[in-house]
C-alpha cells in the first residue's frame, strides 16, 4: 500500500466515525428524519459545556509512530472539522429592507432557513522530532465568512436573498513526543477556544 493509499483510507475511516450523518448522509431541511443532529468529536467553546448549551470544549488522543530515524523524521497535523453555518433566507420589503423569513417560495421553488455546515482543513507542522519531545503548541483559526444569493422570479426581479453566515473559530494544538528508542507515542490535545456569548443556545 502506497502513501497515498493509506492516507485515503485513513481519511475514509475518519469521515465514517466523524462525519457520519452528515457527510455520508447529509441532512436536508425537509426532512423529518433529519431533525435531530448529532455528531461525534464536537468541541463546544469554553463555558458551553458546564452551561448546558453545548459540548466540551477539548479532547486528547495518542498514536504511537513505528520506527522512525531522528534525522529528517518530521510530524504534520491536519485539523479538520465541520464548521457551523446558519443560512438565513430574506424577503425583499418595502423600501428595500431585508425581513428575515423561514421560508420563501419563488416560482415554485422553496428557499428555506437552515443550519448548514462546510469542513474546514487547517494544515499545522511540520514539526521535527526533538521539537516534539519539547512540546508544541500551534494556534489556529477558521476565519468568520458572509456571503448572499439573491433570489430573482421568472421576470428577474429579485425578491429575496439568502445570507450565509460563518462565524471565526479558534483552537490550539498541542502535541508532545515521548522520549524512547525508536517507537514513540504522540500525544495530541485540541483545544476550541472561541469566545461566544453563552447567552446565545444557538451560537455556543
């Protein structure tokens, strides 16, 4: 099995555990089957947990490397997940205002209000052996994004809009090498450290 090839598959194993339900199956608004979400590996942001309103905040895991040469052996760390992202469906009001609505039907076609979610991909490292036997540790951040659709009828007059919303998610990684002969075990901790309003269920 090539590189390549494993790397795959360990993807394919990770989206199976991770994603499953969302991206093997992804949830569609008119769906009644779908209502309830849920997903493994969720990270809250601090406080979310202990206020109800979400999951904790970091989780740890470790992995031991075969038999690696200290020269040139380096360490990569891909951080992915699902990012929240709330589409928000606008009617187009009198005097231009955009009035927020659940659901918007334009020539037939329904628009809908929905929480939806795109995977995010942060590429950490590399790192050298002896850096981490030292410990490392690397922020990141998923930059916050706004962008519209609008929404025209059959003769081209825009009705209404669709705004989708991401908002900035940071984390910290860290990752520490224990010290051995040629086998070492790497321990790795994530951390979501974004700061919400914990007034804000949805939000947090």
């Amino acid at each position: 099995m090539t590189r390549t090839e494993m790397d795959h598959d360990v993807r394919a194993v990770a989206d199976a555990v991770l994603y499953e339900g969302y991206l093997l199956y992804p949830y569609r608004a008119g769906s009644a089957k779908n209502q309830s979400r849920w997903q493994f590996g969720v990270l809250g942001p601090p406080g979310a947990a202990g206020d109800g309103v979400g999951e904790e905040p970091s989780m740890s895991a470790q992995c031991l490397l075969g038999e690696l040469e200290r020269n040139g052996a380096e360490v990569t760390a891909t951080v992915r997940f699902l990012h929240h992202q709330s589409r928000t469906v606008e009617r187009l009001g009198a005097g231009g205002a955009w009035i927020p609505v659940d659901r918007l039907v334009v020539d037939g076609h329904e628009a809908i209000s929905w929480d939806e979610a795109t995977e995010s991909e942060i590429v950490l490292g590399p790192w050298g052996l002896d850096e981490l036997e030292a410990g490392v540790e690397e922020s990141f951040c998923a930059a916050g994004v706004v962008d519209g659709e609008t929404l025209a009828d059959s003769r081209g007059r825009v009705v209404g809009r669709v705004v989708r919303t991401r908002l900035p998610v940071t984390g910290c990684l860290e990752l520490n090498a224990s010290a051995g002969d040629r086998r070492r075990v790497i321990s790795v901790s994530i951390m979501n450290d974004t700061s919400v309003d914990m007034r804000d269920k949805g939000t947090a």
